[in-house]
C-alpha cells in the first residue's frame, strides 16, 4: 500500500486506543524512503526555564510495496519504542526485556506479528526512483535570519565543531533529507549557506529527520 501520513495518524490513533489505553500523546509522524529500516522513533530534549521538554518523532519507510499488516506492525513496533522512552522507563537494550515483554503481549492478545527485525527478502521495491539523501545543516541566527546548506559526509563533525564556535549562531539542527530542493545545493566542506525565510525554513525541517543538535546525537531507536 502506499503510505501518508494521514493513514499513519488514523492507525496511531486506533492502536493508541486498543493497547496503549490512549497513554501516548501524538508524535511528529514522517515517512522516509529508507532501504535498510522500515520504522524508526528518534527523540531530542531541551531546557526551558529549567523544565526539560522532549520531542518525540516515528518515521516509517515507504521504499517497499508491503501489505498493510506490515506496516502496522512496524508502526506498533515503534510505538513501543515511543511508550518506553516518554515513560522514561530503562530497558536492557534497545530491544531489551522490557520491549520483548511489551511485544509478546501484544502478538498474543492481539493477533499481531511483531518482531524485532523484518526480513525484506520477497518484497519489491517501489518503481519511484532512486532518491537521493542529503545530510543539511539548518542554522538559526541571533538575529532572526534563517539558513540551511547541503553538508559533505566526511566533513559534517568538523562543521558541527566550527559551529558551535560561531557567536551569531542560536541554534544548529543536522538534518537527514531527500527533499529534491538541495539536489542543486553544493555539498559544502567549509560552512557557507543559503537564507531562506522563515516560512521556507519550517516548511523544509518538517519532513527532515534531524540527527544532531546542540545536545548531541539525537537518539534513534
């Protein structure tokens, strides 16, 4: 089937209802064509005025022609991820007891096949293209002006360095996108980037998936 994320929001909704008993506040849903991991859940925190506030993200891939059961096993695969993390609770691993307890509860009682990893083998891939992925740096400035660029892999550390060194920089945020609108950009190793406006900036970060911030690495589960 192919995915939206209005579908994703209508299947989170129900199945929030039917096992988590509605505990989970909706979180960013996006989807990616990822090739190697159908389902993620990533979050990141700040401080404001001495409260912590976390941000919570589920991206599911559309990159395979899978069956629907497919894809709500992997979106409840994630939400499991998801209650563990906003609970605060401290699994073993990442898959650990607390998740395999979760998950064998809700293959019986539900009906589902839930596992830890999914084998693609058999599944085709969607005649859409290959779509490349661009890692971006999205900077807010002091004073108010926004930018992103298109950043070389093998130098994305040193420019977080060199950014966090730069006083007119509020925030940085780096970004994993295969948005066709940095296809154009030069893939800088020297920190350069294009203002965009503020409009702009929003609509672009909302379908990025971000990987570092000022707090490090962001977590991805």
């Amino acid at each position: 089937m192919q995915l939206t994320t209005d579908y994703l929001k209508r299947a989170f909704i129900q199945y929030n209802k039917e096992i988590f008993h509605e505990e989970l506040p909706l979180p960013i849903l996006k989807i990616s064509n990822a090739k190697h991991r159908l389902g993620s859940m990533h979050y990141k925190w700040k401080i404001v005025k001495g409260k912590e506030i976390k941000s919570f993200t589920i991206v599911i891939s559309n990159y395979y022609n899978v069956p629907e059961n497919i894809i709500e096993d992997t979106l409840i695969h994630e939400m499991i991820h998801y209650e563990i993390a906003y609970k605060g609770l401290k699994d073993t691993a990442a898959h650990g007891r607390l998740f395999r307890e979760k998950m064998n509860y809700i293959n019986k009682e539900f009906n589902r096949n839930i596992s830890i990893r999914k084998s693609m083998e058999g599944f085709e891939a969607r005649n859409m293209g290959t779509r490349k992925t661009y890692l971006v740096l999205a900077l807010k400035m002091k004073n108010g002006k926004k930018m992103v660029t298109s950043v070389s892999r093998t130098a994305a550390r040193k420019l977080i360095e060199d950014v966090k060194h730069i006083k007119e920089i509020a925030e940085y945020t780096l970004y994993v996108s295969d948005n066709p609108y940095f296809q154009h950009f030069p893939m800088v190793r020297t920190l350069r980037a294009h203002e965009v406006s503020n409009k702009e900036y929003n609509d672009l970060i909302a379908d990025m998936i971000p990987v570092y911030d000022k707090n490090g690495w962001v977590e991805v589960i």
